[in-house]
C-alpha cells in the first residue's frame, strides 16, 4: 500500500465519483460511474470496481476514504440519516473493508466538504471552519484543526433540520419536510426550496440557477426571491455563528455559486448575531465539486502514513 496516496470516493445518489491525491493534494487520477439506485449489493459492487479501476490508474493500492449520504451510527455502525434510503441499516463500511481488504475510513459528505476546505482550500488559513452544502439538501459539517468534529451521535454541523431561527408570520409553519417536520432550515434554504418559493409568489415555474441567473440580470420577481432567500440564509448561519462561531464558514454545493450571497448575507446576519462586531468570514469553496473526492480522501490527513 503506497503512503504517497489516498483514494477519496464520493458516494452520490446519482454517480459515484472517486480520486487518487497525492499528499500534496494533487489529483493523479479521476474517474466517475453511475450509482446502482436502490441496489445495495450492486452499490457495494460499483465501488469496489470504481477502486480498482482507480488502484491501475496510479499503478499502487491506497487506503481509502469515502463520503457517503449520511452518517455511520456511531452506537450500531450501520448507516442513518441517507436519502439514498438503500442505504440505510447497512454496514457498508464492514462490507466494503471485507470486499477490499484494506482500511476504510467514512464520513459524511458534508463533512468531508468541511474537511476538504479545512485542509487545502478556502479555509485551510483558520482553525474552525464550518462548510455548509447548500444543494438538493442542506447539510453542514465543522472541522476544527483539520479534522471533523463527529458528534456524539455524529450529527455535528447538521443545521438543515433545525428550524428557521427569528422567523416572520408567513414562515410559520412552513413547508413541511421529509424529515417529519414542518419549517426546517431546509426547507427554504435547498435547491428545490428555493424554487418552490418563488413559484408560491410568482407561479413561474424556474430552478434556482435560472432564478439566480434572471435576479443578476435585473428581473424583479427573482431579485425579490433571492433578496428573501439571503435573508433566510443570513438567519440560519447567524444561529450557527452564535453557538460555535467558526473562523470561517465555506459554502459549497450548487447554490454557492451565486456570487451575489457572499456580499449581501455577511451584512444581513450581523442584526442577529450576539457580538459587537462580526468578523467571520463567508467564502466560496475553493475546491467546488471536488471537494467531495478531496475531503474523503483527506479522512486519511497528509502527515499520516496508513
Ligand atoms: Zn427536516
């Protein structure tokens, strides 16, 4: 097993990405394949094969992370909390180690989001750094000195299901979500949420890239949605800054490039933030969509040799 490399997988409900880094953090090789949806064994199968395929390209065996769609319970060890639902009450990292046969580390992609940004990109001057996936769903992870903070229930840094934090009379109950409850965070801060908000107000039928898009040109309605969804983003980070007031938060996920967010949502938290003065930081990820590969990878840190 070589110590110069590290394999990061990215278990997405669509495709299964995967890298080899170099300790330097230089990607050797990449490559991607489509997730076996609703197939366990077949999910199992696809990474197993996306590793080897990945193990010739750089011509060594490396140990292996993986960022996975929810959280390995730390009282059981089998999966929770994935909305790739067949995933859930799996031991997939038992069933990886044994099929492999090397050490196998997973985490949240969140939080390896989190450590990606924390390690080599867009926070790795601090030391807390909280990354918030603003996508399809609302995660976040925090990484202190470069490593994750787990949680006793290895929920560290989930905000999404919280509830909207000082929330006007029309937000009240809000939307309800797949989670069982009504108004959480990620309900009006996803991908989907925001499209659905703007259709309440509009009904225009339009994705969140093209609201962003039509709102910087101009158009009134979708400045109107987007001016309402960084007010709503500013609330939710503000609740985090007030508990574990990070150095810095990242934002990743689609909706972190909208460029319009970093400008307006640090002047729209300060009102609800318990300090005289706020200087945290809001950044756009350094990384992108390759922070899930890098982070998983990076589960197996630079000066450790497996
Ligand atoms: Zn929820």
């Amino acid at each position: 097993m070589s110590a110069r490399f590290r394999i990061g997988i990215d278990l997405g409900g669509t495709k299964i990405e995967g890298a080899a880094i170099d300790v330097c953090g230089s990607v050797r090789f990449r490559h991607r394949v489509v997730t076996p949806a609703q197939d366990y064994s077949g999910t199992i199968d696809a990474i197993i094969a996306l590793i080897g395929t990945i193990d010739r390209g750089v011509g060594t065996t490396a140990p292996v992370g993986i960022g996975i769609p929810g959280t390995v319970s730390p009282t059981t060890g089998l999966i929770k909390n994935a909305n790739s639902t067949w995933l859930i009450g799996r031991p997939l990292q038992r069933d990886l180690e044994s099929a492999l046969g090397r050490p196998t580390r997973l985490a949240n992609d969140a939080n390896c989001f989190a450590l990606s940004e924390a390690t080599d990109g867009a926070g790795a001057a601090v030391e807390t750094v909280f990354g918030v996936i603003l996508g399809t769903g609302v995660g976040g992870g925090i990484a202190i000195r470069r490593q994750i903070l787990a949680g006793a229930n290895a929920i560290a840094g989930e905000w999404g299901h919280n509830p909207m934090p000082w929330p006007t009379p029309e937000e009240i109950p809000g939307p309800p979500c797949w989670c069982g409850r009504s108004g959480c965070l990620e309900t009006f801060l996803s991908g989907p949420a925001v499209a659905a908000d703007h259709y309440r107000r509009t009904r225009r039928m339009q994705t969140a890239p093209e609201i962003a898009e039509a709102a910087a040109a101009g158009d009134p309605e979708c400045c109107a949605t987007l001016e309402r969804y960084m007010d709503r983003l500013a609330r939710g980070l503000a609740s985090v800054i007030n508990v574990v007031d990070p150095d810095a938060i990242v934002l990743g996920g689609g909706l972190s490039s909208i460029s319009a967010l970093y400008e307006q949502v640090p002047r729209l938290w300060i009102r609800h933030i318990f300090s005289d003065r706020v200087a945290t930081p809001l950044f756009p990820p350094l990384h992108g969509a390759s922070s899930g590969v890098r982070g998983a990878a990076w589960l197996w840190p630079p000066e450790e040799a497996p």
